[in-house]
C-alpha cells in the first residue's frame, strides 16, 4: 500500500494549473454511449476514476483510446448492457450508466456501486425519475435489472436536488420520446457542463443552470469533441492548503465562478484572493481565524466535497467554528483522524465544534475517503514534524498529482510504497 509521507511546517509558494474536474468528466464519460460514434473529451484528469470509467466502457463493448489528456471513445457498437460486480464496486459513479444504458439498449443491469464511505448513498431518486419515464425496476438487494420497452418524456419533481439522479435523468431524457420537463435538479456546475456537452452532441435542453430544465428527446446526436473543465474541489484543495499553511500561490484555469461559496468561507478565515490575468492569486500569512459556522448545502452553498479540508484549516484556527454537514453524514471521519494529530473537535450528530490549536503535530493517519486524504495531507503539510498518510489510493481516484503540486509549491513530501 502506498503513503505519503511529509515532513510538515513549509510556507507555500508557486503555481499550480487545475486539472479536468472528476465530477464532470464522469458523467460526459457515461453520456458517450449516448451517440452510435464518436466522442473526443479533451483536459481528461489522468485519474483513478477515469481508469475505472474506461473499464466499464470497454465492458460494454466501445473502443476507448486514452492518450494524455485526450480520451476518445468510439460508441458505435455496444456489445452488453451488463455492468460487472467488480466494477460496478469500485465507484459511485457507476450508477450514472442507468440513463445512458436505458436510453441506448433500453434495459441496464448492474450491482448496486461503491465509492467513498462517506455515508448510506440510496439510489430512490435514480429509480423514482427513471419509473416516471417508463421504466420497470427489479431489485434483490445487491443488484438493480432495468428495463423499459419505451422512455417516454414526462414532467417529474425532484424531492431532493441529488446530482446522479438529476444526471442519470438528463441522460435518459435525451433519448426518450417526446418533452421531459424536469422540476428542482441538482444546479452544480457540473451538471451544466454534462447539459452542454449533450448540447454539443445534438441534444435539445433548455434551462441549463436553472433549477428546471426541459428536454426535447430523441435527438440525432452526431460526432464532437469537448474539454473538460477545470475541477473546482482541486482548486479548492491548494486554496484550503495556503490557509492553513501560509504563503501565496497562483492556480491557472480555475473556476473561479464556481468557487465563490468557498472563496467566501476562506477570506473569512484570512485568506485574500484577487484575479490577475487569468489566473486566481490567493496568499495567506496569519494564522486562520475562526469561522462561526458553516453549513454543508448543495450548489450554490458551501460544497460538501470541500468539508473535511476546511475542517483542517479550521483546527489551526483562532477561537472556535462548527460545521454542520447535511449531505453526508460519515464524512466526519477524518475529524478522528485529525484528532491524532492534535486537532481538538467534537462531534454531535451532523455538527462538529472546533476549537482551533496553534499547533498540528505530525502523526501517522489514515485517508477514509477521497478529500479525507486530502485534507490529512494538508494538514501534514502544514504540522510540526514528519507526517504519514495511509490508504492514499483514494486520493489517486481524483487528484492526477496532488503529491507533485505540493512538492511544486514547497511542501516536503514524497510517494512511498
Ligand atoms: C455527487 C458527487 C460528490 C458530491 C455529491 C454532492 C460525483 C461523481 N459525485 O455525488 O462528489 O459530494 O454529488 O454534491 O459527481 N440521495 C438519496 N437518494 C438518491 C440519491 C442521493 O437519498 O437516490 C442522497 C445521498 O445519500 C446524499 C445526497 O442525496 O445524502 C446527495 O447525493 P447526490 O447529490 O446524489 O450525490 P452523488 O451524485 O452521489
């Protein structure tokens, strides 16, 4: 098993470019087989995720080629409809190939995904969408068969804004027949870069960013070619990172936009930020200060993904901050492991109570999920003495070099196996 191990207490400085968003690339990636030819996605992160993705796609019979940052799929001929237990097990995401393989072959079969322990993750909202649009569910428990003899296009309310189920929707929709008019989904960006890409491609929706959108089906979709963009939660990764660590960096191809909630809880902390030609200048060089609270919510609040890397910015904070996590409720585990390195929060139910400390000693922890590990290793980055970081692999399903991009802005850390 591979750690990081890091020798902490560095101030930051450099640049870093933000590469291809995992959340976004994901489901463009499922959207391909949408289209009976080919899809080029350009700015791919060079991720576990993706490896995975690439896995499944090639189960199902395309052709995938994957050379830097340009993956190219070739949909023509789709052989299976079946998602295998081992690779539907790895992620989450494989979930988001229910609309797609319901659109194309009109049944999918699939074992329940895996992905981040971050919580109980239900599929209903995937099921409800999909039912109203005709399709027939069968499930025992492990493993969901779905078919439907005919999509057809429907008025359907979310009770919930979940961002697979509103993208498993979309996805479905476009090759339904006739209107789907779809009523409070999920508005993060990266459903508005799926719906463009789908646009790209030949598809008809309207509303794009907007709580309601509205899907003309059966689109004849043609060859094109997209760029991922850039990931909002890495960028908001090196931001939490200089907060807690001090210093000044630059991130090129940020999205900034997408950022704001984030921005809005780091300058509270202390850090200042100002756009120069491009790219985003964020610099930090007193202690952070406390945040009284901050409140997980879906798009436009406070991103869930960036949770447990503000929770270390906040540990070295003056005075005291809760965070109250309302998506999911695991990803409180990393406090835990934060807590060994001397990190002082207490958690009741949905909230955690920081108290800050001048100091985070290094200690060796382990990475519970994917920005759990990530927030450990900033932590590291930012402690007195050598910290080591277990189970880094989860790291690797959505940063292409987080070990590299620190080491570029002067943190001392290194890869072993
Ligand atoms: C996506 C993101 C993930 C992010 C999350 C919330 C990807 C690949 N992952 O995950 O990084 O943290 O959005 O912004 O894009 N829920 C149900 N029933 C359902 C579906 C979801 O109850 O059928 C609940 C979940 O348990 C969770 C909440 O809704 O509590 C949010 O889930 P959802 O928005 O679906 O997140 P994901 O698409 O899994």
């Amino acid at each position: 098993m591979s750690f990081f191990e890091i020798q902490g207490s560095s101030p930051l400085s450099g640049q870093i470019r933000i590469h291809g968003s995992k959340n976004a690339v994901l489901p463009m990636m499922a959207a391909t087989i949408l289209h009976r030819g080919t899809t080029v996605l350009t700015n791919v992160p060079r991720i576990l995720d993706v490896f995975w993705m690439i896995g499944i796609l090639k189960t199902l019979g395309c052709q995938v080629w994957f050379e830097e940052d340009v993956l190219t799929i070739d949909a023509s001929v789709i052989t299976s409809s079946v998602i295998p237990r081992h690779l539907a097990e790895k992620m989450r995401s494989s979930i988001i190939f229910l609309g797609p393989l319901l659109g194309r072959c009109k049944n999918a079969s699939l074992w329940y995904p895996g992905g981040c322990s971050i919580g109980s993750r239900p599929i209903d909202l995937h099921g409800e969408v999909l039912r109203a649009m005709g399709a027939e569910i069968q499930e025992d428990g492990e493993h969901l068969d779905v078919t439907a003899k005919r999509l057809s296009g429907c008025e359907f309310s979310f009770r919930f804004a979940s961002v697979g189920a509103t993208e498993n929707a979309i996805m479905s929709a476009v090759s339904a027949e006739g209107k789907t008019i779809l009523n409070n989904v999920a508005r993060e960006p990266e459903i508005r870069d799926l719906c463009r890409m789908l646009v790209k491609m030949g598809a008809r929706i309207y509303g794009i960013g907007s709580s309601k959108l509205i899907i003309e089906g059966n689109s004849q979709l043609h060859n094109s070619s997209f760029r991922v963009p850039p990931d909002r939660i890495v960028a908001a990764t090196y931001l939490s990172a200089v907060t807690v660590c001090s210093g000044r960096i630059q991130l090129y191809e940020v999205p900034v936009y997408d950022l704001k909630a984030v921005i809005a809880v780091l300058q509270k902390c202390g850090c200042r930020f100002r756009m120069r030609r491009g790219c985003l200048d964020a610099w930090c060089y007193q202690r952070p200060r406390a945040v009284p609270y901050t409140k997980t919510q879906i798009y436009p609040g406070f991103p869930t993904d960036v949770q447990s890397l503000l929770m270390t910015v906040l540990s070295k904070a003056e005075g005291v901050s809760v965070i109250e996590e309302t998506i999911f409720e695991a990803r409180f585990h990393t406090a835990l492991q934060l807590q060994r390195m001397g990190a002082d929060i207490q958690i009741n139910n949905s909230c955690a109570q920081i108290q800050g400390v001048a100091l985070l000693h290094g200690a060796d922890v382990t990475a519970m999920d994917l920005r759990g590990g990530a927030a450990l290793t900033i932590a590291g980055v930012s402690a007195e003495g050598k910290t080591i970081v277990r189970a880094v692999e989860h790291v690797f399903r959505g940063y292409e070099n987080l070990e590299k991009d620190l080491a570029a802005i002067g943190a001392n850390i290194i890869l072993k196996q």
